[in-house]
C-alpha cells in the first residue's frame, strides 16, 4: 500500500497532462479488472462487471495535481508562473517546481511584502543565466509541478500530490481486493479536477451511474489553532456530509454510515466549509446521480507536503469494498 501513495505521488501529473499518472494506473490494475479504456478527456475508467442485476456505482479519484504553468521569460532567464489548481501562494517560496523534461527551479520572490505577497511578485528561477538559455530548457506554457519526495514516517506519510493520488491509491487497492462485486463497478480515474471537476463531467454523462461516490482528501482540525472541524488525522475514513460543491444525498450518506458500523470500520463525519469534489459534478448529470464522497483526512492540502494516516488509508479501502458488495435496493 505505502509503495503504490510513493510510486503515484512521485509521478507527474499537472491539470490536462495526466498520461503519467493513468499509464502508472493502468499497468497496476489490468490484470484485475474486466475492462480498462480511456476517453476524450484522458479519464482513465475501469470496469468490474458483477452480478447482471446489481446497480452501477461510478468511483472516482482525480489524478490529476495542482503545480504552475510558465508565462513569460525575462531577459535574465528568471520565469514568471500562474498557477492551476488553487495553489496557495503562502506554501511556494523556497519550494521547487519540476518540469516534465525534469527541469527543476525554485521559487523566491521579489522585494515584496510579505502580508502582501502576490502571484505577480514570484518568479521560477532554473538557473539560467538568460532568456536564451531559459528558453533551450523550459518553453511558455510549459506545467510544472511541486518538486518532492515521498516520506515516510510510520503511521503517518508524507508527499506532494496526496491530494489525490492517495485516492487513487484507494481504489486500486480496492480494486484488486474486490473478487465477485454484487454491483457493477466503473472505477473513473479523473483529469482536471483540481480546474473545475471537469473530467468527472463528461465520465458521468457517458456512464450514467446508479450512485456517485468521490474519493478524495479532505482537511483536518487536528493542527495548533486549526480552524474548527471534527476530522483527525488517524480516526478513519471521513463520510462527507457536505461541502460547497454538493451535500451528500441523505440515503447515501446514510448507506455509508451504516457499512461502517457493520463492518467496524472506523470513521468520522466530513462537514467541510469549502472547497469541492469530483461528486460534486457527476451529481448534476443529466438527471441527477445520488452522489457521497469518501474522504481521506489530510493535513496541509494544497501545499507540496500533504500529511496522511495509512489507518485511514485502509479504513477507506474497507470502506469502498464494503459497498461494492452492497445490495443498494434503498436507491431504487
Ligand atoms: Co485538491
Ligand atoms: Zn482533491
């Protein structure tokens, strides 16, 4: 498990340039799946079958990251950046981008306010000494990501990119303990979600899901002077309630809720104040989906060293399989 949060979090995989991460997906799990295909957008959807007359759950995790995209080159070689994703801005100086031909650069700032600091007043600097130079290495409109490795500290790991590779690593984890599946499973590996939830769009419009369930990070309250939340690193997987872009649809979150405590599976109640999932989109589709989310509590999301528990890992894992073995008659 720990091998398959390194090996995804360590690949490259910005909003729109996620080929690394769903080849890498894609060879971990063929040899467990019915079926395995990719459409327009790069989703990457695996199919279990199960039985003829079970429902058809549509899981999802996002492979794509937050990291920066070039806009301009000086004459002195220093690169100017925008952000994809909402990357937060107070996390980047000091930190290291790589580019996809492994190009690395670090991130300072100019003489600048520091309760102030804007987009605008940072720069990539990959050591070139001229635009020339700059321009031989990293070409305008080039995506970089978050340069870090994976660390691990027992219980608890740290990486770049846990938002959401460890969810990716969830369901491919899921997806090799699952044998016979009461209910059909498309397992949706989406593009751009960190940009709009976009990929998931699209993937529920062609799959027409019975239920929607994301797998994603959440945030924690667990930190010195947190903002209030009942989520902790290490206390199981979080059952989302709500958060700005959807609130769970009652009977999901109840069935959700009720697979935990039957299988003992340990797990806390997601109230988050902001930010969205993948379910968020594939609820809204067509004529709407019952939709939830499982949510892995992560620690310093959106920043290049994302915290999580392995525990809460594998309470999600227990999750996902406890449902894909579900009869889900209540949905009918
Ligand atoms: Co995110
Ligand atoms: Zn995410």
């Amino acid at each position: 498990m720990k091998e398959t949060i390194r090996q995804l979090t360590e690949a490259f995989g910005p909003s729109g340039y996620e080929t690394e991460v769903t080849s890498l997906i894609k060879t971990m799990i063929t040899d467990f799946v019915d079926e395995i295909k990719t459409d327009v957008l790069g989703n990457l959807i695996a199919i279990k079958k199960g039985a003829s007359n079970g429902h058809k759950i549509m899981f999802a995790a996002h492979t794509d990251e937050i990291g920066v995209v070039v806009t301009h080159i000086d004459k002195e070689g220093f690169l100017r950046f925008a952000t994809v994703g909402g990357v937060g801005i107070s996390t980047l100086v000091g930190n290291r981008v790589r580019f996809p031909n492994g190009i690395i650069g670090v991130i300072y700032h100019e003489k600048a306010d520091w309760k102030d600091l804007k987009i605008d007043k940072l720069y990539i600097d990959i050591g070139a000494e001229s635009k020339e130079e700059a321009m031989e290495q990293v070409k305008i409109g080039e995506f970089g990501i978050f340069h870090r490795e994976f660390c691990d500290l027992g219980n608890r790991l740290i990486a770049k990119s846990m938002d959401d590779r460890v969810g990716c690593a969830v369901l491919v984890e899921a997806i090799k303990k699952i044998k016979e599946p009461r209910n059909a499973l498309y397992f949706v590996f989406t593009t751009q979600e960190e940009v709009g939830l976009r990929g998931a769009r699209t993937a529920a419009y062609d799959l027409e899901p019975d239920l929607g369930i994301a797998v994603d990070v959440t945030i924690t309250g667990d930190m010195p002077e947190a903002r209030r939340m009942e989520v902790s690193l290490g206390k199981g997987a979080a059952i989302k309630v709500k958060d700005s872009s959807l609130i769970v649809h009652p009977k999901v979150k109840q069935i959700l809720m009720d697979l935990a405590e039957k299988n003992k599976i340990p797990y806390q109640m997601e109230v988050l104040e902001f930010g969205g999932t993948d379910a968020g989109a594939i609820h809204l589709t067509r004529s709407g989906v019952p939709s939830g989310a499982i949510s892995i509590p992560t620690r310093y999301v959106h920043s290049p060293s994302e915290m999580i528990d392995i525990r809460d890992v594998e309470a999600s894992v227990d999750l996902v399989v406890a449902l894909a073995n579900k009869e889900l008659n209540e949905l009918n």
